[in-house]
C-alpha cells in the first residue's frame, strides 16, 4: 500500500474510539452513534492504525492477539459495512445521530455542573428518597393512592385533562435526568417521541453510552427513576405535612398530590414491569447481560417462533453477536408473554374504554351547543385519543423506515 493509500486509512479510522471494557470490545462513531462488538484482534488492529501503523503491522499485531492468521484488508470491509468508516459526519463538533433533536437549554450544562446531580452525595440522597417513600407508604395507608384519586376535581373528564399537562412535565423531566445523566459523564444523547407497544412515550436516546464501560452506564439509566423517587418521596411528605395541619394548601392541590404519587408509583413499577418493551429496567438489564443489541435479536427470535423470517432479517440475526442470541432465545419467551399481557389489557380494558369514550364524544359533538363546557372537553378528548392511538402507529412506521436506513437499532 503507497503512502497515500496509508494517510487515507488513517484518516478513516481516526474518528474511531475502542473501549475495553474486561474481554469486552467495541469499536464506535461517536459523531455518528454507530457501534459494533468486535474480538480482541479487532480491537488491537484499529488501535494500531490509530498509532501510525500500516496495514501489514497492523494486520501483524492482530494475528499474534489472535494466534493465528487474519485478513485485515476483510475487516476493513466489514467496518465499512457496518458504517464506521464513513467520510459523512453530522454539521458541528459532538453532533448527535440524525435520528433525534437537539435540545440546547439542557445542552447548555456543562459536565461538571450535571455531574453535581449524580455523584456520590446525589445517589445517597436519591436512595434517602426512596426510603422516605417507601416509610411513607407502609406507615400511612391513607395515602397509598388508588385509581379513584384520579378524578381529583370532580368531573372526569376534566380531571384526565388537567392531569395531562402535568403528566407530560413528569414524563419529561424522567427523560431530562437521563439525559442529563449522561452528560455528566460526557455522553451526548437524543431525546425523541418514540413508543412502547401502543403506548406514546418519550425516550431518551443513549446508545453512546456504548463508548463507556459497562459499569459507567447504570447511571444513566437509573437517572430517570432516582428522579422519580425524588417526586414521589416530596408528594407524599407534603400530604403527610397537610395531614398533619404542618402546612397550608388548598384542598385541590392535596387531591392533585395524589394523582402525582399514583403517577409516580405506576411509572416506577413500569419500568421493572415492562423490560420486554425497553423500559429502563430492560436497559438495566441487557448492560448487566452484557448485550449489545439484545432488543433486536429477540424481536427476531420471537418473530422466528411465531412466524418466519424473510431472508434480510435472517441476515440480520446471524449479524448479531452469538451472546445476544443466545440470552434472546430465552428472553424472547419472556417478550411473548409480556406483549401477549399487553395485548390482553388492550382487548379487555383499553378497546371498550375507547370505544365507549368514542361514543360518548360523537353524541356530545353531535347535540351539544359549541358554547357548552362539555362540548369542548368533547373536542379536547378525541384529539387526545387521535394523537394517543394515531401517533404509535404512525412511529412504527418511521422507525421501520429508519432501522431500514441503518439509522436505529
């Protein structure tokens, strides 16, 4: 190879990082959030054209780590392949994947001041929190939340609909303490409208934390929980406070205190519930399994036992490491079962309580006066429900397009 071809190899690999991380390697496009598990060897063979080595020294040192013969010029091919040799690279320094959007109000913390949030000091006060919550709950049993607490003003409707600004700040800020997790360890990340199953959710994209070691990545993806441990333990001390005539409210803000810790404790117990939808017990999991792309192996795996497989995706699943298969085989059981529930829970609770609420709207829309109150919660109701039920179906189709693209795992 000339002295040219050499500069270019090196230019194409130096945007390459390799973590280590025990017997574990993996090669990553920070700029690009593409990331693949490789052998020792492989490893070994981009750090060394990273150091100034050519092909043949290159290809030398990974021959010995793997005692015996490799084709370097091969593995070239396959990096190329998977994307990390590509010269394309997103506008501006650290840019996420074109997969998702930029925030710059949290993108303005600095590691430093994010890291305040969750050092040591910050997890024993996030586990404080949990405690307190959990004291609270067993010690109190008036305030264990039911579903009843929901309809806090009265009307039904007009409950769901106050609460809903109010659930999409908590869900927001659950994202945002992921997000900002990860910057405190340097790791940029995507926040996105993305879905589980039927459900609309937001999700913040952290598959960069792929650059870090194992352990570093917990973090992160507990960040969103601490926080809600942190919600839920304030809520219930300011009714035990109100309860306790220690403080003043009005009667309407305790009554939304309850809805607030109904919230919190479903979308906690979600989180460990729900694995087989990549929630972030399910994150939490797959790190400890030490998977790369556990969610899409068993998407397969499961597909395979159901169904069949086409030809692209049988590709696509000898791809995926041997490890990740391996634990799908027995997690795609555990994925049927869950989204079998689901389905369940669609079929007897969410249909009828649709399809009622579809009728209820219709007549209203259809004989109320527009100048009527109920007329209007009406109008807001089947917007909700379009978005609620249209917009899932409509992501399922963009990430379909995307996992097309290569663009999502």
């Amino acid at each position: 190879m000339d002295t040219a071809a050499e500069a270019d190899l090196w230019r194409l690999v130096a945007p390459l990082v390799v973590v280590t991380d025990g017997d574990e390697h993996v090669l990553g496009r920070p700029d690009l959030g593409h990331y693949v598990a490789v052998p020792e060897p492989g490893a070994v063979f981009v750090t060394a054209l990273q150091g100034g080595a050519s092909l043949a020294e290159a290809t030398a040192r990974a021959s010995r780590a793997a005692g015996q013969k490799v084709d370097g010029a091969d593995f070239l091919r396959g990096l190329a392949e998977a994307g990390l040799l590509s010269e394309d690279t997103p506008e501006g320094s650290g840019d996420p994947p074109p997969t998702g959007r930029r925030i710059r109000w949290i993108e303005g913390v600095s590691p430093r001041v994010a890291g305040r949030l969750f050092g040591r000091v910050a997890w024993i006060g996030y586990g404080l929190a949990a405690l307190v919550a959990v004291g609270v709950l067993v010690a109190r049993p008036d305030l264990r939340p039911g579903f009843e607490d929901v309809w806090f003003l009265g009307d039904p409707v007009l409950s769901l609909l106050a609460f809903l600004p109010v659930g999409i700040l908590l869900g927001a800020a659950h994202e945002a303490w992921h997000w900002l997790a990860g910057r405190a360890i340097g790791v940029p990340a995507v926040f996105r409208v993305s879905r589980r199953g039927l459900f609309l959710v937001f999700e913040t994209d952290l598959t960069q934390l792929a650059a870090v070691p194992r352990r570093k990545r917990y973090g992160p993806f507990l960040a969103g929980m601490a926080l809600d441990g942190v919600v839920l333990a304030t809520a219930l001390g300011l009714r035990v406070l109100y309860r306790a005539d220690l403080l003043a409210l009005p009667p309407v803000v305790d009554r939304l205190l309850g809805v607030v810790i109904l919230n919190q404790m479903i979308s906690v117990v979600w989180q460990w519930a729900a694995v087989f939808m990549r929630s972030d017990g399910y994150a939490v999991l797959a790190n400890a399994l030490r998977c790369h792309n556990l969610y899409r192996a068993t998407w397969l795996t499961a597909k395979g036992r159901l169904w069949r497989l086409v030809a692209d995706e049988t590709a696509e699943l000898e791809a995926i490491s041997p490890h990740d298969r391996q634990v799908a085989h027995w997690f795609a059981l555990v994925y049927i079962a869950g989204m079998t529930g689901v389905g369940w829970l669609t079929l007897t609770f969410s249909l009828p309580f649709l399809i009622s609420m579809m009728l209820w709207v219709a007549n209203n829309l259809g004989s109320l006066a527009v100048t009527s109150v109920t007329f209007w919660e009406s109008a807001a109701v089947l917007a909700l429900m379009a978005t609620q039920w249209g917009a899932p179906l409509l992501l399922a189709l963009r990430e379909r397009r995307l996992r097309k693209m290569g663009e999502l795992l």
